[in-house]
C-alpha cells in the first residue's frame, strides 16, 4: 500500500513545527497542514467521496492549494489540479472529460472571476455533484452559490484527526493535464508510486534538506512546480515560500527577505530576472544563500544560462520531463560534468534513447525521438486507448521532442517535432537559430516558427524582443544571421516585437504566433 499524503504525515510527526509554507505575513507549519488536510478528507468522506473518485481543483499558489491537494489523496480521492487562466467553456471541457464529481475552486478576482466560470461549467457538468468554492475570507458569512459549499464552512467543524485510505502504489493518485497544443488537453494518469518516487528523486538529486527555503514562483497545477518544489519540500519537511502571481522584483526581493537557498523556474522567468533593470540591488544579498538553481519546463537558452551563473555565481542545473513522467526524466547533477545546452543524464531507474521513426535505435549524434522508460511513466491518458496505444510503446513512452545523444551519456533537446521547419526538404530546428539569436547584443528574447510558403514548402520567421535601450534592425538582425548560420537556417522574415505570448506555465505560446 502507498498514498502520497504518508509523505506530508510523517513530516508532520517528525518536524511538527517546521514551517511548511509561507504566503506574505501567513505561515502552515507541518503539523497545522496536516490537520487542515486530514479536515478537507473528513469533510469529503461525508458528501460521498469514494476511492478513485475524481476531484477538479482550481487554485493559485496559495495556502489552500497543499491543504485540499493532501485532503483529496488522504480521502483516497484523484486530484486533477487545472490551469487557473482556464474560462468556463475550457473547465466544463475538463470536468466532463474527468467525469469529476467534486470541483475545488478558487474565487478570483474581478479581473480573473474563477469561481463565476468554475460555478457556470459546474452547472453544465452532469457528473460533478458537489461545487466548494474557496474564497480567500467569507463574504456576509454565507455560501456564494446556491448549489455549493464555501470551503471554510464546511471544514471548520471537522476532526483534525483522519486515517488515510490505503491506496495501492498504482492507484491513479493525480491526473494531469497537457497543454493542448496539438489539440484537446489530455489527462496524463499518475499513480502514488509515480509521484511519491519522483519527489524522492528531486530530494536525492538536489540534496534537499528540511533547512531548504524554496521560492515556489511556477504554478502548482503544474508539474514542474507542483513535483519539484511542492512535494518534495514536503517529502523532506523543508519549507515554500509562495508567490502566486510572478513579479521578477517581488521575486527577488523574497529570495533576499527569505534567504532563498534553491531556486526553480522556466526559461522566461530566468529571463525575467536578468532582465529587470533593478536586479543589482539584490544581487549581494541573495549570492550568500542561493546554493542551487535549477531550470526545466522549456529548454533554457545556453545565453540565458551563463549570465544567470555568472551573475548568481550558484550552479544551475537544466533537466527534462514532462507531464506524463511525473515530470523528472532527465537531469545535469551536481556531481558530475555540467554540460552546458545538454539536460544531462538520466535519473536513476530511467532509460533514455533516441529512435528513429521506426523505433530503431539511432546511433550516438543523430537526431531522433526521445523515448523514456521508468518508474516515472504514467498509465495512461484518461479515456484515450487509441493515443496510448501511439505514446507507449513496448514500455517505452514517445515524447514527440527530437533529441541527440554524445558519447557521455548526456541527452540533447534539439526541438519538439511539431515545432520542426521542413524547408526546401531540410529539417531546420528553431531551437538552434535562437541559440545563435538570442546572443546578439541588442536580443533580449526571441521566438522561431515556420510558415506557409509556396516555393519553399515553409519559411523561418523569428520574432525578435529587443533589449531597452537598444534598436536593431531586422536587416542587421538578419546580416548577423547569416554570418553565423548556414544559408537555409537564415530567417528570412524578422520581425521585431513589444511582447511574446506566454502560458500560464512560462512557456513561450508560438501556436499563437503562427
């Protein structure tokens, strides 16, 4: 038997005191968590929560997110956390496909009113049965919706004391679901055994003790963040400092106020912060304490890496995973050669190789797809047999990015194959030319997409994000590119641009700029 909320009890045993969690002048300490959770199962076992019963939860990085994520699991429920920038026709899509019968959301604000659209797809949901909205105080001391709970009324009054159900380590623990951007979000089924392991693996891999102070920046509906940063500092009894919603100055001014000593973001938060013009202020103060950075979600641009270590002087280390390896697969450690532009080797009980399209094995060097064995890879897609029977194969998952390996061992993530341009028959991977972008002196970011075009089957547009202060021309833009690529890779159509569209997640949207 395994539930992943054993994790959360022990620490709460072990280090009852430990601060948990941290949200501006409000703390959790493990064992106030612990109670909070074991409320949340008690209050759900009432309204009929059974075994495996799915539970939607819609939540910023706030307190409530951890207390109702290890009360779902403790009932012996399946959490499936949401995107929170997700609108009503988007929840109503994951409720029906969850088939969920409690739905977990957070009120919002005017600006962003997640319970309005959690309420309105609620309502058109047959399955969901039970609406509890979490509203951030009680608004006349009344429920806001005619058909559901207020979240604090209906746990005040339960017993702070429950006995976790005892799932097996392959019962469905979390569903998470992928971005979407071939099609309709899918929902990757992730057992105890896979989370549990995988929050295990980051302690082991990062030396993570309970004396860590993380800043908690990506969003917990997340993989990266809700692995890496949630569990595992839960795992170890360390403690989180939250920011719900990214500032780079608010970041860094929290990595001095709190000592941060590990840090982990996605490639445009990374730029973020070397990009704010006040980030010398804070500099000094953060050096002593920052021992570790650590990259995943996108790759990081080589440019982007250098300057944070230089500026920081602390290691960072860039992985790979997805969310339907929970996510870690792949990983620079801290004890061996950090190659830079690599993601490392892979994790301990995880096998890696780069096939063709066939399923050969390609030789080291060639350029192929990424499949991944391990105690990481999920069971499936929720109600998806057709797909599964496409992304696992042989035990092996096929993660659609195209990689190479060197002689060492190291992987390399060339580019996602939806994201490969075949120009004039040549495949030409946008990651490299961003690479060789990205380095100019005037290049603060940048984005590569191939478009339709008659002659050439597709051309190379890059969408250019100058640094302030600086202005560039697409025509020198364009010199530069030709004298540091071969002729083909050369984009033809620079553009320079205000802003890059950005997920929820940090993640650069370029299906929005095809």
């Amino acid at each position: 038997m395994l539930n992943l909320s054993i994790g959360l009890e022990e620490s709460a045993q072990r280090y009852p005191n430990n601060i948990a969690f941290t949200l501006g002048q409000q703390q959790l300490s493990y064992q106030q968590l612990n109670k909070l959770a074991n409320q949340t199962a008690n209050s759900l076992v009432k309204l009929g929560l059974k075994k495996g019963d799915r539970v939607a939860l819609t939540c910023p990085n706030i307190l409530f997110f951890p207390v109702i994520y290890y009360g779902i699991l403790k009932a012996g429920g399946t959490v499936a956390p949401l995107n929170t920038l997700l609108k009503q026709t988007e929840i109503a899509y994951h409720l029906r496909d969850l088939e969920a019968r409690f739905y977990f959301c957070f009120h919002g604000s005017n600006d962003l009113p997640m319970s309005k659209f959690g309420y309105d797809a609620f309502l058109n949901t047959e399955s969901c049965e039970h609406f509890i909205e979490i509203s951030p105080q009680l608004i006349d001391g009344k429920k806001q919706h005619e058909k559901g709970y207020n979240f604090e009324d209906l746990v005040t009054a339960e017993d702070t004391n429950f006995e976790s159900y005892p799932t097996e380590a392959d019962d469905i623990a979390i569903i998470l679901y992928t971005s979407g951007t071939t099609g309709q979000a899918k929902g990757a089924q992730l057992t105890h055994f896979n989370m549990f392991y995988n929050a295990k693996t980051c302690i082991e891999l990062f030396e993570m003790t309970s004396n860590e102070k993380e800043l908690v920046i990506l969003p917990l509906f997340h993989s990266f963040g809700q692995t890496v940063l949630m569990n595992a500092t839960i795992l170890i009894a360390s403690t989180a400092i939250l920011l719900p919603k990214f500032s780079p100055k608010e970041a860094l001014k929290l990595m001095v106020e709190h000592q941060i000593t590990i840090f982990a973001g996605v490639p445009t938060i990374y730029w973020a912060l070397l990009n704010h013009p006040e980030i010398d202020q804070y500099t000094n103060n953060i050096k002593p304490h920052l021992r570790l950075a650590v990259s995943g979600g996108a790759a990081l641009p080589v440019q982007i890496l250098k300057d944070f270590k230089t500026k920081f002087e602390a290691p960072i280390l860039e992985g790979y995973g997805l969310s339907e390896t929970s996510p870690i697969a792949c990983f620079n450690h801290l004890h061996k050669p950090n190659k830079v532009g690599s993601i490392g080797t892979p994790v301990w009980g995880v096998s890696m190789q780069i096939n063709d399209k066939t399923g050969k094995e390609l030789p080291n060097g060639e350029v192929g797809e990424v499949v991944i064995k391990g105690h990481n890879i999920m069971q499936g897609y929720l109600n998806r047999p057709e797909e599964n029977e496409i992304a696992i194969r042989n035990g092996w998952f096929y993660t659609g990015d195209l990689g190479k390996k060197d002689d060492d061992n190291y992987f390399y993530i060339v580019d996602r194959s939806k994201d490969m341009i075949i120009k004039d028959g040549f495949n030409v991977y946008p990651r490299e030319i961003e690479e060789c972008i990205i380095k100019h002196e005037s290049v603060s970011l940048v984005a590569v997409i191939g478009v339709p075009n008659e002659k050439h089957g597709e051309e190379i547009k890059a969408l250019v994000l100058l640094k302030e202060k600086t202005n560039s021309t697409p025509a020198q833009l364009g010199t530069y590119c030709r004298k540091n690529l071969a002729n083909y890779k050369v984009p033809r159509i620079i553009e320079i641009v205000e802003s890059l569209p950005i997920s929820a997640t940090g993640k650069i949207l370029k299906r929005k700029l095809k």
